[in-house]
C-alpha cells in the first residue's frame, strides 16, 4: 500500500524495465536507483512480494559452494540488516547463526575446505565438535555427528517484508512499480530492446531485465528474438509447526544437515523445516497461470523421508504439533548457480533468475552486481560462474532440463568432492571418435554439453569400484593418469580434443585483420601459417577470452579458445565488429575434430602418414600447415599441444576424423603410441606453469599479473582494447602476481590433495588463493598454481609486488585448515627438479655400484 496505490497508468517510456516484484526484482530495482538510474519500470504479473517470495523459508545463510556465491550471501546479510533503519519497513532481520551438520568424515572435510575459503574472505566461522553443537543447539541429536561448521553471522528474515522493504526503498528513489501488469513479450530492432509489450499497452525502453523467475523461461521464448533462460521449476516442501511447549527462542541457530538432507530454522516459537529431497517432482509450466503454481497440493507421502530425518535430528519434536506443509515452486538451473547477466544476442535484455532456493540469500548481491553490470559494462567481482553466457541454446531443451533439474535438486545437498561430474543430460555433443574411443576405456566428463575423455581404464582394471570412487584423497584414477603422462613425454599419446570454440573470421579487405588487432593485445600482422597466443582483452586490461590465432590466408584466421567460451567469445567478437558486408565471422566448432599428438614420438607418427619431414627445422614451432594426412587431404596441422610438451595439433574435417585416428594409431603403435585424456593434460600443462582461461585467467587478470606481458604488444599501429589500462598499470606497479607453488612434507598417499580455492600464506600471513593445482608426475609432487598479493600499504592502497616478495617468502597452501610448506616461484620448476631427481639418481646409482 505504501508502494503502489491502485492500478497507476502505464507509463510509455522508460529507460529500463524489470519484469518481477519478487525479492529479486525488487532488488535490482533498488541496486540501480541507488547508483543514479532514473526511469525505472519494475512490472508484476500479480501482487508484489504475493508470489515465491512469501513462501520462501528466510534463511540468509554464507555456506555456498562457491566464492562468489557466498560474496553475494555476505552482502545480502548485511543489506537487510540495514534496510529497517535506512526504509522503517521491519525485515523480521535477526542474527541467529547456522550449524552445518557432518555425519561423516567426507563431509566434514568438505566444510572445513568451505571455512577456509570462507575466512580468506572475512567471514566469521569456525569448526566445532559435537558437544560444543550441543550447546549452541540443545535440541539436536549429536550421537552420529563429527562435527559441523559454525556460522555465527548467519540470520534468518520475513522474506515478503524484506521484499516490501526494497520496494520502498526504490520507490523513494523514483522507481515506478506497477501491479497486475503482465509482461507479454520483448520487442527487438536491430539486435537491441526497443519496447516491452504488456497486457495493458506497450512501453518504451532501452534495457529489459527479466526476473520473472518460473516463468523467464517462457519469457524469453515468448520474445521477438528468442533468449535462452535454461531453468526448470520443480515443488519444493517445508513444514509449518505450532509454537513448543517451550517456545524456541528466535535466536536458535539456523540447522544446515545436508547428509539428512534438511534444514530447521525457529519460526514464531516452532520449527520451519525443508530440504532438498533424492526424487523432486519437476513443474510443467506451460499452459499454467502464476496462481496456480503458487498454490501447490500437499504431498505427506513424499514429505516423509525428510520428516524422518527431521526427527532423527530433533527427537524432540515428535510432540510438536503441525500447522502447515508448504509446497511451492522453486526454479533451478542446469549447473546449480544463478543465471546473470546480458544475454548474448539480445544487447540490453538482461536476465536474472534461476536462483537455485536460494533466492532470498542470493538477491541483495546478485541485483549489486547486475546493477553494476549494466551500470559500467562490469560487475566489481568475477561473476563468470553465473553468466548466462555460460550456457547456449544447446541446454534450453526443455526434455534436457527436466531431466538435468531432477539431478540438480538433489544435488545441493549431496556431498560433491572434486571432479564429480553430472550424470543426465550427457552424450549431447560428441566428436565423431565417441564410440570408437568408449570401446577403448575411456571415462567421460562433460564440458558446456560436449563429451570429453578424462583418461582411459586399462583392460583389466575394476570399472565399477574406479568409477564410483569418490574422494578428497588421492583418487583411484592415480596411476592410469601417471601412465598416460609418462607416454606424452617418453613416447606420443593422442589426446581427443573436438570440444575447443573454434572461429573463422574473413573479409575481402584487411577488415579481418583491423578487427583482430582491435580486440587482440598481440600483434596478428604476421606472415601466413604463423599462430600466435594472444588475450582479447576489456578496458580494464582483463582477459575476455585467452585464444590461439592462426593466419590462414592474408584476409582469413582461424581462432582457436576454450569450450566454455563458445558463446561468450562470439558474443564478444560480435559486439565489436562493424556492421560490414565483407566481414564474416563463422562458428565452425562443429566442423573439425581435433587431435592433440603429444610427445617426442608425434613428429614419426605425422612424418611417416605425410611422407613429410616434421623435424622443427622444416616444421618450426607455432606454425600451421595444412596438409594430407594418410588418405585425408585438408588437415590444418599446428605445431603446439597446450602442454609445452613437443607435438602438433591436427585439425580434421569431420568426414576424415576416424580415418586420420585409426591411421595414427596404426603407424603409432612402433612408437608406443596410446589414448590420454584432460587429466593428463591438466597435470601436463600445471606442471609447465600453464594458465588456462575460466581458471586461472578471467576478466579481472591482466597478462602483467601472470607473466604474459611478452604477448602483449604494446608498440603496435594499432591501438587494442586494454592498452591504456595495461600502461597505467604498468607505470603504478602491479599488484598481485601468478606464482607456482610446489608443496613440500605433503605425503601424497595419506594427505588431503589440493584442487582449487585453497588460501595461500606467506609468513603467516594470508596472501591469495589457488586457482588450479595437479599432481606432478614428472616432479613427484603437487603444483598448485594461484595469485598472490603484498597486504596493503598504510593508508589501505594495494601495495606493488616485487620478485624478492615472491622469492623470499616462506609459503603454505592451506589444505581443509592444515597448511603445508610451499616453494614460490615465477617459472617453472621442471628443469629445476629434473636435474635435482638426475643427480640423486647418480647418487643412488654410485652408491650401489660401491657397495
């Protein structure tokens, strides 16, 4: 009522439009009115804060699996804390604290890693036994757990009056909120939003955000140009008790049991309790009106496991008294995050949605960074993890996501140690080697929909106990990795790698190569068959995307980046290429099978298939030819691997692939030749201090802070994306630098392995975190790979960093809370340790022969 009085007119135009007065929309509304934006329009089907947003549970928890998920948490937490004083509107805010329960030793781990990641941060937990939970919770049964994580910051709110309270917020700053008003579709001109047509007329407009959660789905297929929101709803059930007998105080801590799969928060002197069920009942939307969603049966019968476990936990309920079971609808994406961001062929339509039940925790930092989004071009943090780019078309299948959704579900409370891998929604893009490699052993995982091999089972090893093998320790899959990498540098191994994004961008003028030396940091003027290495770079100097090029012809390249970038890259290139006729940009992922022949064999293998000399004389490194290959003729042969490792890439037109591969494997086999997988790879390329984009590189990493500045060209014609930041960043000194770090007193048989996240420490001090990390097999050790930064000058300033910062520190890598001793360096270690393990191998051998 304070808000919206009535049925107000409609405005004709408007600068932005959200679509959504859920929590969501309600906060992007207030995010964007905050920094400045005026003309704001936020329309909703029904009335505000009347839909999901009463039925959410209101728990405002930290404990996410990922850093910028619990960034935005963090933020959250503190936005409603302060919204009663900064609105009037009470948020029902109170800091009640959360426990996450273990029953188990696995998932113990798994929170002691998620403390560290989050103390790096700022935020307060700690890790506490049994009996200290017993104290903090006195209803919870602690007979079967190990401990638990405690997040004393952690609150529970009133979901609608937070909502109402964002409203009034945004109101105040001139937000026009509009009830009853339904969203038809999304007029489109040239590529950008140019109107929003409702129920009740149409509005003018230059940016359209959707946060129609259930529904952005059909919202964006009801657009003139279709948009892809891949989410799914499925019901999701909490139940309602009457107050105790004992009324529970509203400062009991909030109860996380993910092995129970539940979750218990005090609710007007009782319990609310849900959780994240094995067997979700999906929502078919189509055809169905907002309010019959909302208004969803109950289902005792499929209630009843998480009943159970309730009890189990709190015994002491068994007297309590039921008021309600709730069910309503909650919307999940394909990979559990939240979709962010401007979609990629729409620009102006903006998505946020798919918020994974946690919609509540999740919205004061996700309508932040989106505000910022659409603000200055760029969120203040790495939100790639939640881009929608992430994602294309291939995953808005609605059959792919109701089946992926009832995985997904599950899923948020399922313990999940490194490298597990989704199970539906898989053989959706494969190479035309598919088969013929499955019936070789390999193991699959899949990445942005394609299926790629991790390495290949030996006849004669246990299938079954290998693949379900899970575990924070060293893994099952150890010593056929270990072989794998010793045949890519003793002998050749053939790695399958199809899924790479790959591009042809042409003209019939030098608008192919003025557009690349625009977007690209390195100089792309070179001679025919070159390849080079180069980052495409954002105004702040951050890597948009990390690609090889090759020069094909002096008006045609071939572009070569990672398999998540597909739709980010084309995106990217697109949004900077002039609307000319004679330039022309093609995906051509689908038409080539690549092959990655790595090891000091390859230049055999390739030699006797071409009757051509593959020495470095005749063929030198970082050069393309295209050539025949057995039968085969077209083959872009690339002398490079992503290893540093010696080999050649082959590009195969489809038709050819099983031809060059049966050739090569047939010529191969007096070399030795075998199948390797990305596992190897990653060990490979870690080990020769390798940075990969989407893990070690992202929007926010400058070539200066990981040491590519050499493919950085700073003096050529023209003037790159990226230039002037690189330059003044280079005239103030950089800040954080890209360092390797091999783990010492690590025992690799019995202690925990690292994989990602971990905090670095120099001095004792923390100092960054790791971004990647292998096992070296070559320097019988761990490599992690990581950035790490000087604390802050006196007046908080980040403070230059110095190679003697670097080389005369000492530094641990802190594993689920115990820290091993780390060497730091700038280069790799291989020939370092090599001739260390060469010399110890003498001494052994002398000692030997002496005795």
């Amino acid at each position: 009522g304070s808000v919206c009085r009535g049925l107000l007119p409609l405005p004709g135009q408007a600068r932005v439009v959200i679509c959504g007065g859920g929590i969501v929309g309600t906060s992007v509304a207030y995010h964007l009115a905050k920094l400045g934006w005026t003309d704001i329009v936020l329309l909703e089907q029904g009335r505000l804060g009347a839909g999901t947003t009463r039925l959410c549970a209101g728990i405002v928890s930290v404990a996410k699996p990922i850093s910028i998920e619990c960034k935005m948490a963090n933020y959250s937490n503190t936005l409603y804390e302060q919204l009663e004083g900064e609105t009037g509107v009470k948020t029902g805010y109170v800091k009640t604290g959360s426990l996450c329960l273990a029953q188990n030793q696995d998932r113990f781990i798994s929170l002691k890693r998620l403390a560290s990641r989050l103390k790096v941060m700022g935020i307060s937990c700690n890790i506490v036994k049994p009996k200290d939970i017993a104290k903090l919770h006195p209803l919870v049964n602690i007979h079967d757990l190990v401990g638990a994580l405690h997040l004393p910051g952690d609150a529970v709110v009133s979901p609608p009056d937070v909502n109402h309270a964002l409203a009034v917020g945004a109101a105040g700053q001139g937000v026009q909120i509009l009830e009853r008003t339904t969203v038809q579709q999304v007029l489109v001109e040239k590529g950008h939003v140019m109107a929003v047509e409702t129920d009740r007329g149409s509005i003018e407009c230059e940016y359209f955000v959707n946060c129609a959660g259930q529904w952005a789905y059909e919202l964006g297929q009801a657009s003139e140009m279709k948009v892809s929101v891949p989410l799914h709803g499925c019901e999701h059930f909490y139940l309602l008790t009457k107050p105790l007998q004992e009324a529970v105080p509203p400062s009991t801590p909030v109860v996380i049991d993910m092995d129970g799969r539940i979750y218990a928060r005090q609710w007007h002197g009782g319990f609310l309790s849900g959780g994240f069920e094995k067997n979700p009942k999906p929502i078919f939307t189509e055809g169905r009106n907002q309010l019959e969603i909302q208004n969803m049966q109950e289902d005792w019968d499929h209630f009843e496991p998480m009943l159970t476990s309730l009890l189990r936990r709190m015994p002491s309920l068994e007297s309590a008294e039921i008021h309600q079971l709730v069910n309503c609808p909650e919307s999940f994406t394909p990979d559990m995050r939240c979709l962010m961001g401007e979609t990629p062929g729409v620009s102006g339509y903006y998505v946020l949605a798919g918020m994974n039940s946690s919609g509540l925790a999740f919205a004061g930092g996700a309508g932040k960074y989106l505000a910022e989004w659409m603000t200055y071009g760029y969120p203040t943090a790495n939100v790639w993890p939640l881009d929608v780019k992430r994602f294309g078309n291939l995953q808005s299948s609605r059959t792919f996501l109701r089946h992926r959704v009832m995985e997904v579900m599950p899923l948020l409370y399922e313990l999940k140690v490194p490298r597990w891998d989704f199970q539906t929604g898989r053989q959706l893009r494969t190479s035309p080697l598919y088969d013929r490699l499955d019936t070789q052993g390999a193991r699959w995982m899949e990445k942005h929909g394609f299926e790629r091999p991790k390495y290949f089972v030996p006849p004669g090893k246990d299938l079954l106990s290998l693949d379900q093998s899970k575990t924070f320790y060293k893994p099952d899959w150890f010593d056929i990795v270990g072989a794998e990498v010793k045949c890519c540098k003793e002998a050749v191994c053939v790695i399958d790698m199809s899924s790479f994004t790959k591009f042809e961008l042409t003209s019939t003028g030098d608008q192919a190569l003025e557009l690349l030396q625009h977007l690209c940091a390195n100089d792309l003027d070179v001679p025919v068959g070159h390849i080079i290495h180069t980052g495409m770079l954002n105004e702040r100097g951050g890597y948009e995307n990390d690609c090889s090029v090759v020069r094909l012809s002096k008006n045609s390249f071939f572009i070569v980046s990672p398999t998540d970038q597909q739709v980010h890259c084309w995106s990217w290139i697109k949004k900077h290429m002039p609307s000319d006729p004679h330039l022309h940009l093609e995906d051509v992922s689908w038409k080539y099978t690549a092959l990655n022949l790595i090891g000091p064999r390859a230049m055999d293998v390739l030699a006797e298939l071409s009757y051509v000399s593959m020495t470095p004389d005749h063929f030198p490194s970082m050069f393309c030819k295209e050539m025949s290959v057995g039968y085969a003729n077209g083959i872009r042969v690339m002398s490079m691997t992503h290893t540093g490792e010696p080999g050649f890439m082959l590009y195969i037109p489809i038709e050819y692939a099983l031809h060059v591969y049966n050739e090569v494997m047939s010529v191969g086999q007096k070399y030795g030749i075998r199948n390797a997988g990305y596992y190897a790879l990653r060990s490979l390329r870690i080990e020769k201090f390798f940075a990969f984009w989407g893990q070690d590189l992202d929007a926010f990493t400058t070539p200066l802070e990981c040491g590519r500045e050499f493919r950085v060209k700073f003096d050529k014609d023209t003037d790159f994306l990226g230039r002037e930041a690189l330059l003044q960043q280079r005239q103030d000194g950089v800040t954080r630098r890209f360092v390797m770090l091999v783990l010492e007193d690590h025992d690799t048989e019995l202690d925990l392995w690292p994989w990602w996240g971990e905090p670095i420490y120099r001095n004792g001090q923390l100092a960054g975190t790791t971004t990647s990390s292998a096992y070296s097999y070559t320097l019988e050790r761990h490599v992690c790979l990581g950035f790490v930064s000087p604390p802050p000058g006196p007046e908080g300033l980040p403070t230059p960093i110095t190679p003697d910062f670097i080389n005369r520190g000492d530094y641990e890598v802190d594993i689920a809370g115990q820290r091993y001793p780390a060497k730091a360096k700038l280069y790799p270690f291989s020939s370092l340790f090599t001739q260390q393990k060469r010399r110890k191998d003498d001494l052994e051998l002398s000692n030997l022969q002496g005795k």
